[in-house]
C-alpha cells in the first residue's frame, strides 16, 4: 500500500522544539521531490519546505533559521525539525511527495500543490 504516514506533532510552548517525522511504504522517497506544508484554522496552505535529493531546498521566510527538512533513505523517512517555534507556526502539518523535480522552484506553489501522496496532517500547536 502506497502511503505516507505522519507522527510527532503536539503542544509546545513558545521557544520549545519538534520534530516530524513522514514515513514512506510502497514507494522509496529518493525519487521524488519532498515537501512540507501546512495549514492553519481559516487560513490558505503555506509551503514550508522542499527537497530534492539533487540538492534544491526551499523554507518559506518566516521558518528559515528555525525549521530543517531532511530524509533519511535507509529508512524511507521525511522529517522536519523544527526549533524555537512561535504561536504562528501553529497548524496542521502535511508531508507530501511528488516526482515533479523543478516542484522547489516553484516556491508559490508548494502549499497548494496536488501532490502525488500526502500525509495525514499532524496538528502542531505552539501556545503557553
């Protein structure tokens, strides 16, 4: 079964860190371009981050600094750190997957996407 499944979310306070995790299973994430997006309560999707194992990365402004997006091949995983968040990083995370390879150049795009497999959403909320 083809799918990407999503852990790690949860409640932090400001200033604190998480880190995401998307695993893989029927297909193997080096070949295609990764993405993080995410969504907040009545707000349009926001392109996070992007990778493409030929080496193109994107962060949207307001997470460069703070958010890191890698993989790991061996064990078919996308992750996302993330530190020092703020209230305004609140929402549901996507991962998603898509063998488009110029996709991270296309930053206006990455949130709004059709991809070809996306996770199921996990809820982020930064709040004291």
């Amino acid at each position: 079964q083809v799918q990407l499944v999503e852990s790690g979310g949860g409640l932090v306070q400001p200033g604190g860190s998480l880190r995401l995790s998307c695993v893989a299973s029927g297909f193997t994430l080096d070949d295609y371009t990764l993405g993080w997006f995410r969504q907040a309560p009545g707000k349009e999707p926001e392109g996070v981050s992007c990778m493409y194992s030929g080496g193109a990365i994107y962060y949207t402004d307001s997470v460069r600094g703070r958010f890191t997006i890698s993989a790991d091949n061996a064990e078919n995983t996308l992750y996302l750190q993330m530190n020092n968040l703020e209230p305004e990083d609140t929402a549901i995370y996507y991962c998603a997957a898509d063998p488009l390879r110029t996709l991270c150049q296309m930053a206006t795009i990455i949130g709004t996407y059709e991809y070809d497999y996306r996770g199921q959403g996990a809820q982020v909320t930064v709040s004291s």
